[in-house]
C-alpha cells in the first residue's frame, strides 16, 4: 500500500468544497429574501459547475433564486450542482485510493427500467415541504413547517418504491423539529442539513434514482468485518467481505447489509439480539468462517440482497488471512451516481508495520511516513475491540474513510501480542454470539431490558 499518496492533496477538492460550503451557508439564512452575502454563495455555486452539462440551468437558478424568484425547479436544479460537485470530490478521492491501495479500478453498474411516473403527486408534495424549508432557512424552521412532512411520509411508506425517499424525510423532519425552534440554535449542522436537503430533493424527481440492476452470483463469501451504524430508533450491520465466484472470475469486493427497528434503551450489545435472526451471516463473523452462496441477489453496486436459504455455512476463514491472500485482488464495484459522497467512501484496507502514536487524545499511525487518524469512535461498543486494543496492535483491518478534509482509519479488526502469541480481536466478534464472559454480561442485560419493554408495552396494549 502507498500510504504516503494519502498525506497528498488532491487538485481541486478544496476548491470544490469551498463553492459548496458557501452554499451550504446560503440556506442557514433561508432563501425568501437573499442577502447580497447569499448572492455571492449562490454565484460561486454557479460558477464551478460553469464547464458542464448543468450550467445553463445552475445559472438561471442561481440568478432567480438571488432575486427571490425562484420556482422548485431552481431549487432542484441547485441541489442537483451541490451533489454533483461533491459526487466529483468523491470520484478524485477515491481515485487517489485506488492508486495508493493497487486496486483495480471499478465497474460502472447497471441499473434497471423503472416507471418516471410513478406517484408524481407525492414527489411533488415532497418537493414542495422542501423548497418551504429552503425558502425558511435553518434558522427560519418552526415545528409547524417542520411538521408539513408528516402526512407526506404518511401517505409514502405503504409504498415499496417510496419508502426510501419516505424514510430520508422522516429522519430529516424528525432532525428538524428536535432543533426547533431554529431561532434559538446555537449551533447548525450546516453540512448535515445541506446534504440531507439535497439528497431528498433530487429523490422528489421521478426516475432519478433508478433502481439498480439485480444479478445472481454463486461462489465463496470470506467476511472481513462488520461495520455498525445505529440510530435512536434504528441499527445496522453492515458486513464487508469478499466474494470469490464460482465461476473462478475475478474476486470482488462486496457488502451485505441487515437492519431492525429498535427502543432508544436497547444499545450496547442487545443490537445483535435485533439483528441476528435477518441474517445468519453475521453467525459466520463471529465464528470466523466463510458462507458458500448459491444465486444469491445482487446489486451492480455489490450490495448482496441478502438471503438465508441461498447461503450455507462454510469452512474456517480467518478475516486477515482473507486480507492478506484476496483483498489484495478484489475489484471493487462503481458507486451509485446520487450515493458519490465524501462521506460514504468505506474502502477495506490492511494495514501494517505501523508506529502508533497519540496526538491530543486520539491515536494515529504513522505508516510510511503518513499519520494517519484512528477513528475509534467509529467501532461498537457492542463488542471486545476497545481504542487500548487498537492502541496496542500491530495489524490493523479496517475502513479507508474521509472526514474534515482528511483520511482516516475505522478499525474493523486488529492483531496483537498477547503472552508472545498473536491475538486477533474483531469488532463483530459477538455478532453471532459469544462465550466471552463480558459479552455474556452484556447480553444478559441487554434482555433484561427487552424483555421489561416487552412487558410494559404488553400491559399498554391490554389497557
């Protein structure tokens, strides 16, 4: 790995952040009546898409939109710019990933037919709560404009081929109106909010986000580790591995994803509890083995559409013999043109023979002259590796990501000495289950706590 291509800058991302921060600053103060100061935000926007197809358009919005005269389809057409140039950072940035990393370039995915006019009504409801909220600013929101979206989403989640857009609005509202009113914050999440706007407001536009092509592959599936994303109300596994076809074609790099519902007081390790009977996968991580697929569904971005009655259990497989031996020759999948983000870049890499350090409070390699940040704030808790085992590995399997302008590290798993044997400790080690006696302690009082939830909402439904 060419870890030093990492510490270099990459041309043009600071110029094409700097435009869409300004941008991101213009709907703080709300869009209804522009300030000379939000003019200017709204030309820069303009001005560095100014060399592609969406230039005509970005500068007519840009202009109505500075004249307070803007209709939805300026708003759209701002939204689509801001996404396009931060899709832009997100193809350079992983570019110098691919370089640094060896790996091969990836594939332009497929996507399938679908109707542009499916439940235009509801779109266009959708747009209009949003462009309310442009016009109103962050700063401008008040629970009964945040509150708009309500029977939108309502109307929405019966319907399969809405509910993401329905759950991006419902996440977002319910952001809203925990800030409310927008008068008083004392703080904005000014990217946050912009990218959340922006996202659900290219969604509004039918066919804009058209399914993904749905293939079947066959073949061996080596785990490399789980990566953990929870929510108040929500959690989700989502397993990295590599996938081996039985076709003997090239291995490539592909995820599989598991989610559940869940009560604010069930954390820590009583997530698995939520997850583990949607998927026997994560049985597999725990247990170190691989999983032998069998037409199992597939999207062209490498997401496997999960399925227990086309996986079976497989042999032993160790995650960093997998990242020694296959990760080095998986190919990774194109991302999804709305999903090019910044944020979403998640590029499984092994490193080692690291020095490690700590700089104000957070660990950080220094591997082939780079410092390169630890995220551990990034790894469950519902599992045994801690920053002190991180502190003290010398092999790391983890997450390339990017974050405040800069690379980082999540660790996903990592190797250390222990009594001069060499130990390894993974995040998703009690995704299946443990013997562990912390984990069993943990488990023990995550359904403990299950099961007095369980209790309380049976006596409410009686009543």
């Amino acid at each position: 790995m060419r870890a030093d291509l990492l510490g270099d800058s990459v041309d043009g991302v600071d110029e094409v952040l700097q435009a869409v921060d300004g941008f991101d600053e213009v709907l703080v103060a709300g869009l209804l009546r522009p300030q000379p100061a939000q003019a200017e935000g709204l030309a820069a926007l303009a001005l560095a898409v100014a060399g592609s197809p969406l230039a005509a358009r970005v500068a007519e919005a840009a202009e109505k939109t500075a004249a307070g005269a803007a209709g939805e389809d300026h708003f759209v057409a701002l939204a689509a710019a801001r996404t396009a140039l931060l899709g832009s950072v997100h193809d350079a940035l992983v570019q110098r990933v691919e370089e640094a990393v060896g790996r091969a370039r990836a594939e332009e995915g497929a996507t399938s037919a679908g109707s542009v006019e499916h439940a235009v009504n509801l779109h266009a409801a959708a747009r209009s709560w949003l462009c309310d909220l442009a016009r109103a600013g962050w700063q401008g929101i008040d629970h009964e404009l945040v509150g708009g979206a309500a029977p939108v989403v309502s109307a929405m989640l019966p319907d399969p081929a809405l509910r993401r857009l329905a759950t991006l609005l419902d996440g977002f509202a319910a952001e809203l109106a925990a800030s409310c009113p927008g008068a008083t914050l004392e703080r904005v999440p000014v990217r946050r909010w912009a990218d959340l706007w922006s996202r659900a407001m290219l969604l509004t536009v039918p066919g804009a986000a058209p399914a993904p092509a749905v293939t079947e592959v066959s073949g061996r599936l080596l785990p490399l580790g789980v990566d953990v994303q929870e929510h108040a109300t929500a959690v989700q596994a989502q397993v990295h591995a590599v996938l081996e076809p039985a076709d003997g074609g090239t291995p490539r790099l592909v995820r599989a994803s598991v989610s559940a519902p869940k009560p604010d007081t069930v954390v820590g390790a009583g997530l698995w509890q939520s997850l583990r009977p949607r998927m026997a996968l994560l049985a597999a991580v725990s247990e170190g083995r691989a999983m032998d697929l069998d037409a199992m569904p597939m999207t062209g971005e490498g997401d496997l559409l999960w399925d227990d009655a086309r996986a079976g259990a497989g042999e032993a497989a160790e995650a960093f013999a997998t990242a020694r031996v296959a990760l080095p020759a998986a190919g990774a999948f194109a991302t999804a043109p709305l999903d090019r983000h910044p944020a979403g870049i998640a590029v499984p890499v092994l490193l080692e023979g690291y020095a490690v350090e700590q700089d104000e409070g957070r660990t950080v390699f220094r591997v082939a002259g780079l410092r390169l940040p630890v995220d551990t704030d990034r790894m469950p808790v519902a599992g045994p590796l801690t920053p002190a085992a991180v502190a003290a590995s010398g092999a790391c399997l983890g997450l390339l990501r990017w974050d405040a302008r800069e690379f980082l590290l999540q660790p996903l798993a990592v190797e250390r000495t222990v009594r001069k044997k060499t130990v390894a400790v993974h995040a998703g080690a009690w995704a299946g289950g443990t013997a562990d006696k912390a984990g069993v302690r943990a488990e023990k009082a995550a359904t403990d706590a299950v099961k007095v939830l369980r209790e309380r909402a049976g006596k409410l439904l009686r009543k």
